[in-house]
C-alpha cells in the first residue's frame, strides 16, 4: 500500500532532511563551542538574548506562512500545476515581507526602549533585524523545496552556510569586533542560506513555469494562505515565548550555572525531535496531495519514526548521566532533566504525526486547538515549576505539555477514525527500556551499553515481527541509491 505513495520518493526526500538537520545540529555544537575558545561567556550571553529576542520577533514577522503555505504547494505539486505554485509562492512572499517590515518599523521605533531594557547597541539591533529577514526568508524558501521534494540540495546549503558562519564569526572575532563581529557571523548563516535557497526556488523548480492572473487571483490566494498559516502561528508564537521565558526563568530563579545545564539537556532533545520532525515535514505535503489512504499512511509516518528513534532515545534514559558527563562533571545534575525530557519522545511523535494528518485535511480548527494544548500547559508549567524545582521544572513543564497535546490529538484521532494500534507503540517503547534498564544496572560501559541496547532491540523487534522485512526495506529505498543496493544484497543474503 505504501508503495502506491511514492515511497522511495517521499522517503528520499525525508532521508535529505535528516541529513540536513543532522548537520545543522553538529556544525551549530562545533560552532558554539569554538565561539567560547574565542571570545567572553559575556560576549555569548549577549548574542543569546540578542537572538532569543529576535526569534521570537522572526515568529511574528512570519505569520506562519512558512508552514501555512505549504500544504497548497504540496498539492499543486502534486497535481503537476508549476504555475499555480507559482503563484502561491509569489504570494507568501509578498505576505512574509510585509510582516518583516512592519517589524522591522517596529524595533526601530522601539529602538531606546530596546537599548534601555537590554542595553543593546545600535549596531546589535541592525544585525537582528537583518537576522530577523533572513530567517523568516530560509523558512519560507526551505518550505517550498520540502514540498517539492527535491531536498538534495538542502544538505549542501547548510553546510556550506555553516562553513561561512564559522569562518566569518572566527575572522571578525580574531580581528577584534567582539560581540558585532559574533552577530554578524551568526546571522550569515541564515542570510547565505536564504539567497541559496531564493536562487534554487527560482531557477530550478519554477524554471518552465509562468504565472497567469497573479493579481486577479491575489486576494482569495492571499486569504486561504492566511487562514491556513494563523492555526500554526499563534500555538508557535506561544510555544516560542514560553521556551524562551523557560531557560529566562531558570537562569532569573537558579543562577547561569543551573541554565547552562538545562540548556544542554534541552539540546540533545530538541535535536532528537528534530531528526523525528523530518518525516513528518516531508509527510505534510505528501498527504496534502492525496486522495485516499491519508490515515494509513500517517500511522505508518508515526510507526516508522517510533521504530527510527525510540530505541535510541529509550536507550539514553538509562544513561542520562554518563551522557551529561561529557560536557563535564558539574552537569551531571542535569540527568535527572534529560530522563525526564526524553519521556516526551513518544506522546510528540502521535501527537506531531496525527496533527499533521488533520493539518493535511484543512482541520485547522484541530490542529490550533493541538498547538494551544501544548503551548498554554508549557507555558504556564515554566513559571510554576521552575522557581521551585530548577531546570527539571521545566523539564517536567515540557514533557507534560507533550503528553496533554498527545491526549487532544488522540480525542481528534478517535473523531476522524484514524487508528493508533497502541500495542505496537508499546513494544517499541518497552523493549529498548528494558534492555538498557539491565545493561545499566550490570554498570556495562555506556557507549557500549547504548549501541548494544539499540541494536538488540532491532534484533527483538524483527523476531516478534514488530519491525517486519517490508519496514527494512522501506528503510533502505530512502537511502542513496549505490547504498541502497549494496545493502540490499547483504539484507537478502541475512533473510531478513
């Protein structure tokens, strides 16, 4: 059945993100930490509320269109209609730079207010606003080649984008521009990435394709992309502040040590969330364009990132504070955050694969009140938890946001008909668990311990036929394809 999707297609596409945000993640911890060889933790903190500020400020300018716009762009790809993407694009864009300049007017006005609350320079606000474009413009263009699902050159951007972040950030700062010179090479990042991007949407997907009636069909385009985009946006802008004001309150009630640890914690999942996420971004488009079978395939979505990151993630639980050693002895408090942060795996991987399939069905009515489920109990967990409990405040602040967002997906679920075979999911959570479970509590080495747990519970889940042979050998059409074949003749050769 999954065949008949375009699997190989959909799951290449996927398998380019993943590399894309793999990347990402190790060059953004590669940087950071050649950043503070470099220069003051003063500097550092500076940038870091200078961007945190700015994101935040990025989410507004956006209105969601980034993610708004693609369900339409997925559709018209798939239907094969290059003009009417063409124009849906021309329109988000417009959209999207309007918002940019109303808030860039705005911080320019706010300008003495800004340098009195954060004492920010005037050069530093320049650079955020410039942060804040760029951003919002390598969302939107990364949206659109997502939904194309020509993400080959996705990986390449980044890494070549990531390259020149390092390097400029490293030449100013060795040259004496200090916290400027920080700014400007963290926001080349995004600039170059954006006009890569700009130019690849333009020459390569829009190439043969020519826009009719743009200014006719300008006001009802402009309103269903609209309409799409604020269900996404409010929930994102909330989810957005309340991280924000997390690791703010943190640092405000425990002091930057008790920060710096909740941070890191926070990072690893964030990055193993963001591996998960890449299916379901590659699957928002894909389900948009079809007809039938959405369901089934959205449950395949959540299955197959289950069995991608759970025994990984799983496996981590039992090793919080090996983990956390390796950023040193003093952030080992912070398993405790980790175990509890990594609990949220599952209940994000059913609610994300079930929001996206009612997002795919135009349910924005379902998908805000998801995003509101999630966003509102965070927030609200943060200010309550943290003062008391720290860093693993937030966590649990995080982690129950997730599992309340899962339970409104899941009433969303059983409403629309869409299955979730629990027992599946289960095995899948349990079996990793245990076997990491003995293999710490017999003080096995905790690298060895992780890949072994990993890897034996692949081995049990393909004898209870929880992972089947079809699942092997989806994974391996996602894969490049000389990869692909070699594999698939040491796979035959096994049986599996």
């Amino acid at each position: 059945m999954v065949a008949e999707f375009k699997k190989q297609t959909v799951g290449r596409g996927a398998a380019y993100i993943y590399i894309e945000v793999i990347a990402s993640l190790i060059s953004g911890y590669i940087f950071w930490i050649i950043m503070s060889k470099l220069t003051t933790s003063e500097s550092i903190g500076i940038i870091s509320a200078l961007f945190s500020m700015a994101g935040i400020v990025a989410v507004v300018a956006s209105i969601g269109i980034p993610t708004g716009v693609q369900r339409f762009i997925g559709k018209s790809f798939s239907d094969k209609k290059l003009d009417e993407a063409k124009t849906l694009v021309s329109a988000a864009l417009f959209l999207v730079c309007m918002g940019i300049a109303a808030c860039s007017i705005a911080i320019l006005i706010a300008q003495n207010w800004i340098q009195d609350i954060f004492d920010f320079d005037v050069e530093l606000i320049l650079i955020a606003i410039l942060f804040i474009g760029s951003y919002v413009l390598f969302m939107l263009f990364r949206s659109v080649v997502i939904a194309s699902l020509k993400t080959k050159t996705l990986p390449i951007i980044i890494i070549s984008s990531s390259i020149v972040k390092l390097s400029l950030a490293a030449l100013l700062l060795l040259i004496g521009t200090g916290t400027v010179g920080l700014a400007i090479g963290f926001t080349s990042n995004y600039l170059l990435s954006s006009i890569l991007l700009g130019i690849f949407v333009m020459r390569t997907i829009f190439k043969s394709s020519s826009t009719s009636n743009l200014v006719v069909r300008f006001i009802a385009i402009s309103k269903s992309i609209l309409v799409s985009s604020i269900v996404y946006w409010i929930p994102l802008l909330i989810t957005t502040i309340g991280s924000q004001l997390g690791t703010i309150v943190v640092f405000g009630s425990q002091g930057a040590n008790q920060a710096g640890i909740y941070f890191l914690t926070l990072t690893i999942v964030i990055g193993i969330t963001s591996v998960m996420n890449s299916l379901f971004t590659i699957a928002l488009p894909t389900l948009s364009g079809l007809r039938d079978y959405r369901k089934r395939f959205a449950w395949h979505a959540i299955r197959f990132s289950a069995i991608i990151l759970l025994p990984f993630s799983c496996s981590l639980i039992f090793y919080s504070e090996e983990v956390m050693e390796l950023f040193g002895q003093n952030y080992t408090n912070g398993s405790s955050s980790l175990e509890i942060l990594l609990l949220s795996m599952l209940p994000m991987a059913v609610m994300t694969g079930i929001n996206t399939l009612v997002y795919s069905y135009g349910n924005y009515r379902d998908v805000f009140m998801i995003g509101l489920a999630v966003s509102i109990t965070q927030t609200l967990l943060y200010f309550v938890l943290v003062p008391i409990y720290g860093g693993a405040g937030a966590a649990i602040g995080y982690t129950v946001g997730s599992i309340i967002g899962c339970l409104v997906s899941l009433g969303i679920a059983r409403k629309i008909g869409m299955q979730i075979l629990w027992k599946e999911l289960g095995i899948i959570f349990i079996v990793p668990s245990t076997l990491a479970y003995l293999l710490g509590h017999y003080q096995v080495n905790f690298i060895l311990g992780i890949i072994t747990a990993t890897v034996l519970s692949y081995v049990l889940l393909l004898k209870i036929h929880i992972v089947t042979s079809s699942d092997v050998q989806d994974l391996l059409v996602i894969l490049p394809e000389g990869l692909s074949i070699r594999l698939s003749k040491l796979v035959n050769k096994l049986r599996i």
